[in-house]
C-alpha cells in the first residue's frame, strides 16, 4: 500500500495529519490488517466489516456498518475533466472497491487546490478548482480501499486508458467526531 502524509491541521478541534498519526491511508483489503497499526481503530473496525459484506447478495443501495451509512453502487468511469473535484467536512470517506478493473482517483489536499466553486452543505458535498500542479492518482481495482479525511480532496470514477467502465464501489460515511487519535 501507499501512504501519503499531509501537514498537520485541526477539524472541529480534533488535530489530524503527520504529527496527529492521522494520514490519508490507501491499501488492498487482503493485507488490513498490515494497516491497522497506520489508522484510528473506529476507520480499521468499518474497513474489516465491509471485507467481510456480503456485496454480491445485495442490490446496489444504502446500508449500515458499525452505526455509518454505506452507498453502495454501480457507476461509469468517465473522462477526468468530467468528474469534479470534491471534499468533504463532517464526514471522511471509506472508498471500497467492490468490482472493477480500472479506475483511478485523483486526489489533492485542500491546502494545494483552488477555491471551492460549489458547495451543497445539507449534503457535506464541496466541489474545488484544480491546483497549480497535476492531482496525485491513485490506481483502484477490486479490493482496494482508500480513507479520505476532510483535507483530502478527491477526484472519483476518473477512466483509465482503456476506456469507461463499470465499477462497483462501496462509500462509507464517517462522521469526523467519531474517529479518535491513537
């Protein structure tokens, strides 16, 4: 897996990145528990039930693990500059990739992108310009996870090289108050 660390910043008074042990975390599912030392136990805990969902036996749709709700579906990949850039503040995102063969991610920290252009926050749903520099990709395929904290901005369903392609992905919604430093 991959780790990336972030300068250290506050959200709702709880201290997160490099100096707090609290980092963007991105992995495969079959080696978690090589992470769980990396990550808050509450993020570990909602990552180890959904490795053990039963996906296949369930329609795409809205599910709870461990108290958190899980949006489960089926989406395209598109081209990158049709996806937005987008962030979260009260909640950090537990990407599960379910089925697929390509996609990637882009991602960027709040502190390097542009202003935020629109924002739903009944929905904790803010979208960014692009920084300066080309967003960071992260590869995903079946049995990746990544964990995004509120500063880490994040381009979802971009296609690869190939082409569109449907994936399934689970998201998990995880309030920031829930999640304490270890």
């Amino acid at each position: 897996g991959q780790i990336l660390n972030r300068s250290c910043c506050f959200i709702k008074g709880i201290p997160v990145g490099k100096e707090s042990g609290i980092i963007m975390i991105m992995g495969d599912m079959k080696h978690l528990d090589a992470y769980k030392a990396q990550m808050p136990d509450f993020i570990y805990e909602v990552l180890k039930e959904a490795s053990q969902f039963d996906f296949a036996g369930v329609p795409d749709g809205k599910y709870k693990i461990k108290g958190c709700n899980m949006n489960v579906e089926t989406s395209p990949t598109e081209p990158s500059a049709q996806r937005k850039l987008e962030g979260h503040k009260d909640f950090i995102d537990v990407q599960y990739e379910v089925e697929g063969k390509e996609e990637w991610i882009g991602i960027e920290t709040i502190f390097d992108a542009g202003k935020c252009i629109e924002s739903h926050p009944d929905r904790d749903l803010y979208f960014y310009e692009a920084g300066k520099d080309p967003e960071t990709k992260i590869h995903f395929k079946k049995g990746r996870f990544a964990v995004f904290f509120p500063e880490d901005l994040h381009r979802p369903l971009c296609q690869g090289e190939s082409g569109s392609r449907q994936l399934r992905k689970a998201v998990v919604k995880v309030p920031v108050e829930w999640v304490s430093v270890k």
